[in-house]
C-alpha cells in the first residue's frame, strides 16, 4: 500500500509533467504568448502549494524557456531559503537561453545562493578584481553586467580587500583539496625562478641569413606574468627514466583523453644516438610529456611562460641578444657538419637522415653550450630540440583535446589537436631558433626532434 508521503510526490510529478507536455500554441506570437501565461498560472498554483520538485525539474526540462525561467522566478519568490531551491538555481544560470540564465543570475543575487558563486566568477572574474578602482577589462554583454551585481550581491560587499577574504573563507574547501590531490615536486631542484612583471612578446617580419620568416601571428605585444620557476635544462632521459620507473602499471598520471594501454615508452628508447642519460628525451608524444609534468609536480609550459623564460624581458631575438652567433645553438649546420645557404639545400640534408645514420650524433647534451644561455640562465632555450608547450597553436588557449576513442586519422585535421612547439631543434636553420618562432606538431606524434621541459608554481 503506498504511503501518503509517496502519493503526494507522486501527483507533485505528474503535475510537473502535465506541464511539461502541455501543448503550446505555435501558430502567432500572440497564440504562443497566451499558451505560456496560461502554463505560468498553474505554475504559480504549483508554487502556492509548496510543490518545490516539480519547479525545480520544470526550471531544467520544459521546453520552452520563458517557462523556464517563470520556475526560476518562482523557486525565488516561493522557496529562496532552501537549498533545493538554490541548486535550481544555480543549475539554470547554465541554460542555453541568455534570458533563463540572465534570470537565474538576477535571482542567485537576491536570494544570496552562495551555490552559484563559482559558475557566476567563471564568467566574470573575481569580485575582488572588478570592484578595484580603475580595474581594466574589456567592454562585455548583458551576462557579465548581471553576474558583476549578483556576486556583489551575494558576498555584500562590494570593497575588494574584504571580498578577497572572503572568496579565499568561501574556496577554503577546495583549496584543501586541490592541495590533496596536487602531486608534492619531484626531487628535482635545477630550476629557474622566472619573476613576475611584463615581458616583450612576438615579432615582426624579418629575415636571418638566407631564410625569412612571416610571423604575423605573432605580433610585437607586452605580456604580463606572474612569477614561476621553470626547468633549467630540458627533461634527460636520465631525469625521464626515473619517472617510466615509477609510472609503470599506473594511470595515475595519465592526461583524461590519453589514449588506452600506453605505457610512455619513447619511440628512440632504444637508439644509441638519442638514449644517452645527459641527452634530452625526445620520441614522446604530448600526452607522453604531460604525464611526466604531473609526475613531476609541475605543467607543461604556456607559449608565453617559455617565451619569457628563453628571452627574458627586452624582446632579444635569440637567447644571448639580438646577433646570430652559430656557436651559442645546435641547429642543421651543427649537428650535419655542413653548410646550407637556402632552403633547397636544407631539405636535400635533411632528406640523409636516417635510422642509425646521419648524424652521427645529432643531439647535445641537456647541460651544455652555457654560452647559449638565455638572460636568466636557460640551456638550450634555441636549437638541440624542439620544446613542447601546453598552448593550442590556432587558439592560443591551453590545449583541451578530446579525442579519446579515436585515431590520428580521425583529427589530424582538427585545429584543436595541434600545440605549439618552441625554441628549433637540430635540425632547424637560424630562423626557427628565435626566441619567438612558433612551430606546430599534432598531439600523438613523436619525434626525434621534439623534448620539453616543465614549469611549476613559484
């Protein structure tokens, strides 16, 4: 025999579907117009009964946002102190709708549901920077204005040292468990503290020797970072060995979308030119390096976090200044033993390469040529290796692949399974040895050619 209790929630939820599927007429704006207030009476009929689940399940799933956004209204006017309610709430600031989630937002403020507060930062920023006096921000919509006021609102305060407080009071939690989940440094302490400040960024056209580039994506621009510290070599198959030693049998350390069954083994493990302990790893693939980078409590770097680290903060075209100087890098005419005047050349010499042959030994040592080294003492910041960065070469933006399931075949032309690579390699010609060159690989390659190095919180 069923309860009260149970009929009760019963016919709550048949009323709610009722709604739900009521039909609306289509046939005129004032057609739809009427079909909707109707439906928005008897949802007000639901809410004068206290029916709190049905509105909440309408504010999510009936079909036609103006009743959406009536339940959100409601779930204010009816139910703002519950924390059924605020979940509601919350949740409709995420409709696809602008007017449901404007709605939402408007309510989270004057109800206070502190519930809301990461989603409503996620679009606005942190209170505490946009209440500062002559804070700078680029001109928005109507979604940044109401998410501005409903957090002000919902913390009340509008004085930036106060929200401050209160922002790290209202994340404590998470802190701690970011801070339980986070990795402690890898017992590794050859880094660079890279300080905080603006650095000159990008270029303008220009030619180095025979070859000239066009970088117009890369436009002269100031960027302005926090302090970091970053490795001062690239990673060594001596430094890379110990992490395989630990990541065997793991997925702990394996990025969400990295393909299955992998066990992080470089391609050239095995070739006596490239597997050295002092050489650079290379033969990895993205998915490869950012693994190690969690394993070694830091991240792959930002283009910008490597750009500063390898030219410091006066715009110099390569590491050691604004001159090419063949003695600083190992780049194509280094590590072949000749010559090459122009791009014809180039391709004829790089075509000799092959397993176990020319060059002899291609790579230098992670720890050498200190003469090449960048104003805050980086090796090899230009030529020896290519160096990974964890930004999208299209977008600029971290990388996010989603790939999971699929091969190489399926997205190698998708803009967002391409990352940056930084810095030449040994097989580059001047020109894509400075300091702000940018390269492109796809994300499940792995070369000979390509190493990284990490950065970590300073």
């Amino acid at each position: 025999m069923e309860s009260v209790g149970t009929s009760v929630h019963l016919t709550q939820r048949q009323a709610a579907a009722d709604l739900r599927d009521a039909p609306v007429d289509h046939t005129s704006d004032q057609a739809y117009w009427e079909s909707i207030e109707g439906i928005v009476e008897a949802l007000r009929r639901l809410a004068a009964r206290d029916q709190l689940p049905a509105l909440s399940m309408l504010a999510r799933e009936h079909p036609e946002w103006p009743v959406r956004a009536a339940c959100v209204r409601m779930l204010g006017e009816a139910h703002g102190a519950e924390p059924a309610a605020h979940a509601a709430i919350a949740g409709a600031t995420h409709d696809e709708v602008d007017q449901v989630a404007f709605t939402a937002i408007q309510v989270a403020g004057q109800q206070r549901v502190r519930l809301a507060i990461r989603d409503l930062i996620r679009i606005s920023g942190w209170p505490s920077n946009f209440t500062q006096p002559g804070y700078a921000r680029k001109p928005v919509g109507c979604g940044a204005a109401f998410t501005k006021r409903a957090l002000v609102a919902i913390f009340g305060s509008s004085d930036p040292a106060q929200l401050r407080q209160m922002e790290d009071e209202h994340f404590a939690d998470v802190h701690e468990r970011v801070a339980g989940w986070r990795r402690p440094r890898e017992d590794h302490q050859d880094t660079v503290l890279i300080p905080a400040g603006p650095f000159v960024a990008g270029a303008t056209a220009h030619a180095i020797g025979p070859f000239q580039i066009n970088d117009a994506d890369g436009g002269l621009r100031a960027v302005d970072l926090p302090d970091y510290l970053i490795d001062r070599t690239a990673v060594t198959n001596e430094r890379y060995a110990r992490f395989l030693d630990e990541a065997q049998d793991t997925v702990e350390f394996d990025h969400p979308d990295q393909p299955s069954r992998r066990d992080h083994m470089p391609a050239h493990w095995h070739d006596s030119r490239f597997n050295r302990p002092e050489l650079p790893a290379v033969g990895m693939d993205w998915y490869d390096a950012w693994a190690f980078a969690k394993w070694a409590g830091g991240r792959l770097p930002s283009e910008d976090e490597w750009e500063k680290a390898a030219r410091g903060q006066d715009g110099r075209t390569f590491p050691w200044g604004s001159q090419w100087s063949p003695e600083r890098a190992n780049y194509v005419e280094r590590s072949f033993g000749v010559k090459v005047g122009n791009l014809q050349e180039l391709e004829e010499t790089l075509v000799t390469v092959g397993h176990g042959g020319v060059p002899a030994e291609p790579l230098m040592p992670a720890d050498s040529l200190p003469e090449g080294a960048s104003p805050y003492g980086l090796l090899h910041m230009a030529g020896n290796v290519w160096e990974m960065t964890r930004t999208n070469y299209f977008s600029r933006d971290d990388l996010d692949p989603f790939f999971l399931g699929h091969g190489p075949i399926e997205f190698m032309n998708r803009r967002e399974a391409f990352y940056s690579i930084r810095g030449g390699t040994w097989t580059s010609p001047p020109v894509c040895l400075t300091t702000h060159y940018r390269g492109k690989d796809l994300l499940t390659d792995k070369h000979n050619e390509i190493g990284f190095r990490c950065v970590y919180d300073a």
